[in-house]
C-alpha cells in the first residue's frame, strides 16, 4: 500500500479506474478485478462492429453548449456524452457518421478543438448495451466486501453503497463519466487534498481545471511517495 487507508477519507476513479478504487477500497480482491476488466474490455470492444462508432475529445465547450451541438447534429446519428471530464473539456461517443460531422464543423459549430479518441467503440452510452448483459451475468460470480472509505460513483457522482455497487458497474458500461461533478461533490464534503494513484497525471490536471482551491498531487513512480510528506506541510 501507497497510502494508509486510514488517512484517506474517500475515493473515486475515472471509468475503469473506479475498479481500482475498489481495490484500494479493500472491497474488490485485486486477481477479480483483473478477471473482470478483462471481461469488460472484451465486451465493450465486441459491443459494436468495429468502425461503426467512434468517441470525440471537445476542449473548451461547456456542457449547456455540447448537448446543444448533440440536438443539433442528431440527424447524422446518435450521439452521448461519455465523459464530463472537467470545465471545457468534455468527451462524446456516438455513431460514426454524426462523430466525423462534428469533428468536420467543429469550427463552424464554435469548438474550440476536437480531437478523435483511438478507441474500437462508442464507450459509455447506450449504443453498446450488450457489454452491459454480458457484465450483468459476469459480476454475479464476484463478491464485493465492505467499504473501507466512502467511494464515490461514477453514474451517480454521489458516495453509493456496497450494496449498489455491482448494478452500478454494469450502468457504468452505458453512462456518462460524471468526473466534474464527483470532484466537485468531494470538495463539498470537505475533501481539500488530492492523490492521483498510476501511471501520468491525467487525473491531477483534470482536478486542477476544477477547482484551484485544493492540492493535487500524482503518483506515478516511488521517488513520488515524497510528495505525500509535502501534502501534508
């Protein structure tokens, strides 16, 4: 362990990550929850013919103005928010051909900039519900223990229950990535430090175009450890 369970007071983590969470939770055994993403990859990849759907970085876009831009490109195909990541920067999956049409007219459609995500599926919408039925039946072979810490969801952005936690993962497959909104929800329950756990400092970053009132670090590699000691100064 990194971190001494006893000194964190919550966790959350972004899409797959919320499956390490529940590791550092002590609720999920780390051998299943490998076992488990490897189904969930595997299904969400199979979802859609390859090709067929795609998934759309949008920098500098409020929420209020994407879905705009989703009602107003909806002949193209169907199109979801997959991920609201911080301010300005939003994620969208959808069908192909509403995808490239909003990455075409970014600009006439007042994006600041759209950049194509190398992924085989429209992740996080309902266009690949079967991942979602072969989730459902996998998740019922695996306990979940108690939590050791509140864990915050990413379908509902709110701190959930061990009890939901299984209907929660397999929603998760289907729905949007509330991030902006779970960080927010942890700073009005008076979290105040921030511990990005693994590889990068995506989720540091994110936190940091949230909110400028808290600390942030990311730990990436053990000479990081030392960080932990200067959060706490």
């Amino acid at each position: 362990n990194l971190i001494n369970m006893k000194t964190i007071s919550c966790v959350a983590g972004h899409s797959l990550g919320e499956y390490s969470a529940l590791v550092c939770n002590s609720s999920l055994k780390f051998d299943n929850s490998v076992k488990l993403l490897k189904v969930r990859s595997k299904a969400m990849q199979e979802s859609m013919p390859e090709g067929t759907g795609g998934m759309l970085a949008l920098i500098g876009c409020s929420l209020e103005k994407v879905n705009k831009i989703i009602e107003m490109t909806q002949n193209y195909g169907k199109v979801f928010v997959a991920n609201d990541n911080a301010i300005g920067q939003i994620v969208i999956s959808g069908e192909k051909n509403a995808i490239e049409y909003i990455e075409n007219k970014s600009k006439k459609l007042e994006i600041k900039k759209a950049i194509k995500l190398p992924v085989s599926a429209p992740f996080h919408c309902e266009l690949i519900n079967n991942a979602a039925t072969v989730m459902d039946e996998e998740i019922s072979n695996y306990q979940f223990e108690n939590f050791s810490v509140p864990l915050y969801s990413n379908v509902t952005a709110e701190k959930c229950s061990v009890q939901d936690i299984k209907k929660l993962l397999i929603k998760q497959i289907v729905s949007k990535v509330r991030w902006r909104e779970i960080v927010l929800n942890m700073i009005r329950d008076g979290v105040k430090n921030f511990v990005e756990i693994g590889p990068g400092s995506v989720l540091t970053n994110l936190v940091k175009r949230i909110s400028k009132e808290v600390k942030v670090i990311s730990i990436s590699k053990t000479e990081d450890i030392d960080k932990l000691e200067a959060m706490k100064q």
